[in-house]
C-alpha cells in the first residue's frame, strides 16, 4: 500500500547500531517503508558532529569567496570533473541543457587510505586540495570518513530490509566511488538576466546507492512525492537527510524510490543571497553488478532495467549531464 508522507520520516540511527534487537528490527522496518513510499528520511546519531558541520561549511564558505581565477586553478574537465572545482553551469540535469546556477568541489578517496594491493587505487584521482584554504584539507576528509561511516551503516540495515546479508554492501563499497560534494548556489544579482529555465537544481534522481546530506544553509529543497505534489525536505539541526540513488532502485528493480528532488530558487527578492550545501553520494567500487536482484523480480514486477556495473551506469550518468565529454 502508498504511503502519502507529509513529511520525511525521522528515525534515530542508534536504535540499529547500539539499540536492542527489537529496536534494530522497527528501525528496519521503517526505513523500508520509508524508502519503497518516499526515498527519503532524516537521521540522528549519524556521528557527524555540529562542530565539524561548522568548521566545514566555513572553510567552503571561504573557498568560493576567492575569485573565479584562483578556483579555476582546481578545475579539472580532464577527469570530469570528479575532483577539484566545478564552475558556474557545467553541469544541468539530466534531459536539460541549461546549467544549473551553482558551483562546486568534489572530494573523493585519500588514495594514502587504500591499501597499494588494491587495484581500485589505480582509478581514483588525486584529491585537489586549495592552498589558500588550510582547514579545507582536514576538515572534508574528516566528514568524509565520517559519512562514510554512517553510509556503511545505513547499508546494513538496508540489506537486511532487502531479506540479503547484514553485510552484502561491505565488500562492494570497501574504498568506493564516493564524493563529498561542497555546492555554492551563488547569489544573483540581476534574475531577469538569467534564462528563464534555470534553476538552482533542476529535477533529478542521484546516480549512486544512497546520499547522506547535511544541513543547508537555507530552505529550498522539495522531493516529488507519488501523487505529484512537491514537499520540502526540511531537517533539525541535528539530523542528516539520507536517501535512495538509481543505483539503488536499479539493484532492487525500483522496489527502492530514487525519488525526483530538486533545489527551487528563492523569492527574487532573496536571490542576491548564497546557499551552501553538502551532500555526500555513496558510490560502490566500480566492479559492483547492479544486475536486479532475483528476489526484486517478478511477474507483477518484471525486470525493469538492463546489466550494467556501476562503473558503466556511473559513466553513462556523467555524459547525460554535461560532466564527461
């Protein structure tokens, strides 16, 4: 049966690491609920502390207040851009051309974390680290590690609602893909001289298994809910917003929702003001076969999608929006 939600559910993540089996079970089970109806929840006991929220959004905040030709030092289309900056409009949603109105700056895997036996180690990209910034490096390699953490967790009890293994994701995110993304939705000063279309964050799903977010700095963001209404995705302080990416709904052949999100502007009034914004999308190591699951198949719910690793899905993905030539 749809769940219609109003809102995005909470749930306390301590109640499936630390709590009781009882606990761990409701914990479960709601997030499944959650994520076949909605895609999305919020969390708390995620490990990320406000401290270090803090010290992050500053250094950003400090990072896209230097001009457009420092940034550019750390911009690399070479590698599509999955290290480094991103400037202003490269990348639009998939199916648009417009660009969408933000900058940002990606961080990927410390290759001095994976082991030199690895031969994922060879596939990453050096992290690009601002000089003129000295917190920066340690501040998003902190989070990194951190979110990637509560990902790992959140994993477990997402396989146990799939009825697989507390630890069928370990081994196919060990040193995965994942990138913490710093967004600037930068201030615009004259609206009426951008295009009419473009938006903050044109409507879209996530490429990856599941993206951890932490508190913006202002409201904006909605998620499609089933019927076609948008609700805004609002999160207390002390919550993260986690939420299923294509390849998760791909894995379990749409029984998990990527759901459309997007990022609306503020009123024209408001645009000549910043937005700041961090999520950090989970992806598995490029090897991972997102081939349906046998137990997500069935004469009421055929296979929806074709094979494809997450190597191949992730390249395809970068293409469509604009990232990889």
């Amino acid at each position: 049966m749809d769940i219609l939600f109003d809102e995005i559910p909470s749930l306390d993540l301590a109640d499936f690491t630390s709590g009781s089996p009882e606990k761990k079970a409701a914990f479960v089970k709601k997030l499944g609920d959650a994520y076949e109806n909605i895609g999305f929840v919020a969390i708390k006991n995620h490990g990320l502390s406000q401290d270090l929220q803090d010290r992050l959004y500053q250094s950003i905040k400090d990072f896209f207040a230097l001009p457009d030709e420092i940034k550019t030092k750390y911009e690399k289309p070479e590698i599509g851009f999955q290290r480094g900056y991103t400037g202003k409009g490269k990348e639009h949603a998939k199916g648009r051309n417009t660009g969408d109105l933000k900058e940002f700056y990606h961080v990927g895997q410390e290759l001095s974390r994976i082991p030199d036996s690895d031969p994922i180690k060879s596939e990453y990209p050096a992290n690009l680290w601002p000089e003129e910034i000295p917190a920066f490096q340690q501040d998003a390699t902190e989070a990194y590690q951190t979110l990637e953490n509560a990902g790992k967790a959140m994993l477990r009890a997402i396989a146990l609602n799939l009825e697989l293994p507390e630890n069928y994701f370990e081994d196919k995110v060990a040193y995965g893909n994942s990138i913490l993304r710093q967004i600037h939705y930068f201030p615009i000063e004259n609206p009426d001289a951008v295009p009419a279309d473009a938006v903050r964050a044109a409507e879209h799903g996530d490429i990856n298994l599941i993206t951890l977010l932490m508190g913006a700095s202002a409201d904006g963001l909605q998620v499609l809910r089933k019927d076609g209404k948008w609700i805004p995705i609002t999160a207390l302080p002390d919550q993260l917003v986690v939420n299923v990416g294509d390849m998760l709904e791909r894995l379990t052949n749409k029984k998990l929702k990527s759901t459309i999100h997007r990022v609306v502007n503020p009123p024209k009034d408001k645009m000549n003001s910043s937005r700041y914004s961090i999520p950090f999308f989970m992806h598995p190591r490029s090897e991972m076969d997102l081939t349906c699951l046998e137990s997500c198949v069935s004469a009421e719910n055929p296979k929806q999608f074709t094979d494809a690793t997450a190597g191949e899905f992730l390249d395809e993905r970068l293409r469509e929006l604009g990232l990889k030539k």
